[in-house]
C-alpha cells in the first residue's frame, strides 16, 4: 500500500512521469483481465427534473413552475424500459430529482411497474440521495427502506451523490446534500443486503488531489469491509 505522500506524488505526475505511470498502469490492467472489453446496453430513464436541494453545479434541476419541468408517470417509466429490451437492453438506470411532492413510496412503484412490464431487466437505481429521501419521507430507517425496495424489484443501486467524499468539499458544493458518513451508510447497507452498487468521482472543481486520495481510500475502505 502506498504512503499517502507517495499517492499524492503520483497524483501531481505530469509530462513524462505521467506517460511513465499511465504505461505503468496499463500494464497492470492487461496482466489482470486482459485486452478484452466487456459491457451492457443499458438506458437512463430520468423519471423527474424537478428538484430542490440546489447543489451548486447542477444544469439537470428544474423547479415545478418551470417550462422543461417534468414528471413522468408508471405507465411512462415502464414504456421506456420496455423500449429499451426490445432493442437490447438488459439494464435501465433510474435516477431523478428530489421532488417535494413525491411521496417515499413511490420508488418502490418505480421499481415495480419496470419488473412488471419486463421481468428480466436489471433495475440499477435510486442514488443514496434518494435513499434517504426515501427513508425519511416513509419513516423508515435506511435498512428497512432498502429491503422493501429490493422486493419491488431493485437490483442494485448507482453509488451517485458521492462527488468528493470529503465533507470539506461537500460544504462549498453540494451544501444541503448527504454528509460523507451518510452516502458511506447507505452504500454500507445495501451492500450487506445484497445490493450492489457503483459509486462516482466528480472531480476539477474546488477539490484538490488529497481529497482524491481520501475519497479513493474511503472507497477502499468500504469495498473492503462490504
């Protein structure tokens, strides 16, 4: 395991040392899985633009009296999955906006009305975001939350939210949205039900590399543990 001043060296690499680390690191990935690409047709369904939490880089966010705010209904959601298997699609991936007037439960109807209308797509959805949402609006704690929206149909989730896992960073820019130690327990719970999940980075904006280094060691971390 490298020293976290040896991981910063390598984060600052540039020019030659750079090129020298990337070499170094695509001989790693071809000497553990090789030179064979693999992947999913999959399709984002956005089932809601509306939201409020208001983090400072969003250009998705739309409020409810505005024109391009929308809300699509079950019916529409199940449309769209079906169009996609019909294509080849194995996955949709669900995300929306935190709606102040979509109730906890209906991310459970979400995830139904897809397996309903097409039983072998992988439902990848709802961020820790609107996990907690979720929970919060139902009053029920994340586990039990999680649980019940497994068994309307979701198979995993998109480990979104997560920007800089750094509470330093998340105070200038997502003020209002999860706590580091929150998306950590969200992220936790799923995987110990079963639910796997991916997670994000956004980076080059008021971040700087030793928070890279602390959100990849808490991905780590919880990889680890999980």
């Amino acid at each position: 395991r490298l020293t976290d001043a040896q991981a910063l060296a390598l984060f600052h690499a540039d020019g030659p040392a750079l090129d020298a680390l990337c070499a170094v690191a695509d001989d790693v990935r071809k000497s553990v899985v090789g030179d064979e690409v693999t992947y999913i047709v999959t399709r984002n369904i956005n089932f809601t633009n509306v939201c409020y939490t208001g983090c400072r880089f969003c250009a998705f966010a739309q409020r409810r009296t505005d024109a391009d705010a929308y809300t699509l209904s079950l019916d529409q959601v199940a449309d769209r999955a079906r169009q996609a298997w019909e294509v080849g699609a194995v996955e949709v991936c669900m995300q929306g906006g935190i709606h102040p007037d979509l109730p906890g439960t209906a991310y459970f109807d979400i995830a139904r009305a897809v397996k309903e209308r097409v039983p072998g797509m992988h439902v990848h959805a709802f961020s820790p975001m609107e996990v907690v949402n979720g929970a919060t609006r139902t009053g029920l704690s994340i586990r039990e939350w999680l649980t019940a929206a497994k068994e309307a149909g979701l198979d995993s989730i998109p480990g979104t939210a997560a920007e800089i896992l750094d509470d330093e960073v998340r105070w200038v820019l997502t003020k209002g949205k999860l706590p580091t130690a929150t998306w950590i327990e969200v992220i936790t719970t799923a995987h110990e039900l079963g639910l796997r999940s991916s997670s994000t980075m956004m980076y080059g904006h008021v971040d700087q590399p030793r928070h890279w280094l602390g959100h990849l060691r808490t991905l780590a971390s919880l990889q680890q543990r999980t």
